[in-house]
C-alpha cells in the first residue's frame, strides 16, 4: 500500500511539472507587447526596433534640449545674430563678455541673494510646518484626520491662477493683525508653507515606518515630539530632501506671485527683476541673465536627480 502511494506520488511529480510549465507558457503568450520576442529575434525586427528607438530619443531630446541649447548660444552671440531671421544654429564668434554684462548691468548678484533668502526661507517653514502637519495625520491621527487630508488634497485640482487674488487681498490685510504684508518676505513664505503635495508625500512616507519602532519608544518614555526629533526624522533623510529641493526650485521659479506682491525694486527675485530691467537690454545679454538665472535649478537636477528619485519612490512599498 505504501509502495502504491510513493509510486502515484513519484508519477504524480512529472504531470504537475508539465501542467505549471503549461500554464507559465499560457500566461507568457497572454503578455503583449508591441514588438513579439520573435520579432526581435530577427534581423530585421531588430533593425527596425533600434531605428525607431533612435527616432523617437533624438526627438524628444531635441524638444526638450532644444530651448535651452538656444538660450546658452544666444548668450553667446551678438545682437545682430540673434535677432536676425532665420536664427543661426551656432554662434560665428563667442562673446562671453555678454554673460559679464549681464551680471553688472541687471545687478544679478543682489537679485540672486534675494532669491535664496525667499527660497531657504520658504524651506525652512515648510520643514517646520509640512513635517508636523504629516507626522500628525500619519502618527497621531487625529479626530476627522482622513477628512482633513481629503480637503487639502482636494486643493491640488484648483488652478493656482484662482487662488493669486483672494490671496492677494489676504496679503494686503491679513485677518486678525490687520497688516499690509506687500514688500515683506512674509508674502513669499507664508503662502508657500501650505503645500499639500509636500505634506502628502510626507505622510506616505510616515505611513511606512513600523510602528513597532514608535511602540518602542513610547514604552522607553519618550513624548511624541521626541520621537518625532530621535526617530522620525533621521529615518526620514530621503523624502526630507525631496521636499527640500522642491520648496527652493517652487520659490526660484515663481514669477506671478513674486511680481503681484514686491513691486519694490530692491527686494524683487531673480525672474522678476530681469523682467523688470528688460527695456533697453540687448537681446544677447538679456538671454545671457536667463541663462545665469537657469544655472542654479539645473544644476540642483544634476546634482539630487537620484535622491529625487528615490526619495519619491521610498514609501511606495511596505514590507
């Protein structure tokens, strides 16, 4: 009886190996994609696959490099150059000096220094405020937490264009205080610390810390402040840099709202004050102060692309 049972269970072995390869054959052919693997296993499918491939990256390259190549070369060319139609694709002679002039005569380095004292000053409060608002709905979970979250989600489907003028009139008498706030960094920092998405990706991440880790701290006594400052935050390196960069490149890039509420020259951001200071600039030099404008976001891209990356992919799985 036994011999009868190893033997169904050794004849059973080879049939349920041929049913899981049939079945792994099945779902294999039920997977489309545009190209077949039998396709690509021919010459031509191959070549036609790489053809495309090399199409479709030089165009979307050239879309997307394109502008900015334009703005570094016409930079580098004189007024008559640039202005001339067709435009030439490469300058017949480089003239840095438009670069130089560009930084002296748009004052370039006091509209820098405004720039990154809104922007780090913008990053500050929402690492202060955004960091608290997410540990709280993650962590703490307060009463209607969920509806809380909901609305200010719900925020990211308005335009940002409709919010400028009740925000704008805020700005000019702020309720309770009753004060002006035109011409103050307060009307740059102040709007900029109510960023839901910054909260979201936050709390997403919050959300994937074991809570094992706060159960252990509260039985060694520590508060939900200290564990926010001891746990929360180191473990929360990525994501901190994330909103980081996302807080100083939304300020450095910001025109409309920088534009509505420092109409005083001398505390005006970069964009602002190249737009202010464009009549009477030549062509060359006023594309030289875009680019020398461009260079800092660019190079926080090169620089953080990976942690950007990571730091947004980072509460994604649990496990």
């Amino acid at each position: 009886m036994a011999s009868n049972t190893l033997v169904s269970r050794r004849g059973s072995t080879p049939r349920t190996s041929a049913r899981r390869r049939s079945e792994g054959t099945a779902e294999r052919g039920r997977q489309r994609t545009l190209i077949s693997p039998a396709q690509l296993g021919r010459s031509r499918g191959r070549a036609v696959y790489w053809i495309v491939f090399g199409l479709v990256t030089v165009l979307f390259t050239a879309v997307f490099l394109g502008p900015l190549y334009w703005m570094v070369t016409g930079g580098l060319k004189t007024t008559q150059e640039v202005v001339q139609s067709p435009p030439t694709a490469f300058p017949s002679s480089l003239h840095t000096e438009n670069y130089s002039q560009a930084w002296t005569v748009m004052d370039l380095s006091r509209l820098l220094f405004n720039t990154l004292y809104y922007a780090f000053g913008a990053l500050a409060f929402q690492l202060i405020f955004d960091v608290a608002a997410a540990y709280s709905l993650s962590k703490l979970r307060p009463v209607f937490g969920k509806v809380i979250l909901g609305m200010m989600l719900a925020t990211l489907m308005i335009p940002a264009t409709v919010l400028v003028v009740p925000q704008y009139l805020t700005v000019l008498d702020v309720p309770l205080i009753q004060r002006n706030l035109v011409n103050s960094p307060w009307a740059i920092w102040l709007p900029s610390v109510t960023n839901a998405f910054n909260i979201f990706l936050l709390k997403r991440f919050f959300d994937s810390i074991p809570g094992e880790l706060l159960d252990a701290a509260a039985m060694d006594g520590a508060s939900p402040l200290r564990t926010l400052r001891s746990i929360i935050l180191p473990i929360s390196r990525p994501i901190l840099g994330v909103v980081s960069i996302f807080a100083v490149v939304g300020v450095w890039k910001d025109f409309l709202w920088p534009m509505l509420t420092l109409p005083d020259p001398s505390k005006q951001t970069l964009n602002v004050g190249i737009y202010s200071l464009a009549s009477g600039v030549p062509e060359n030099v006023l594309i030289a102060a875009l680019t020398i404008a461009s260079i800092p976001t660019l190079l926080i891209f090169l620089l953080f692309q990976r942690n950007i990356m990571s730091g947004l992919t980072a509460g994604g799985l649990k496990g």
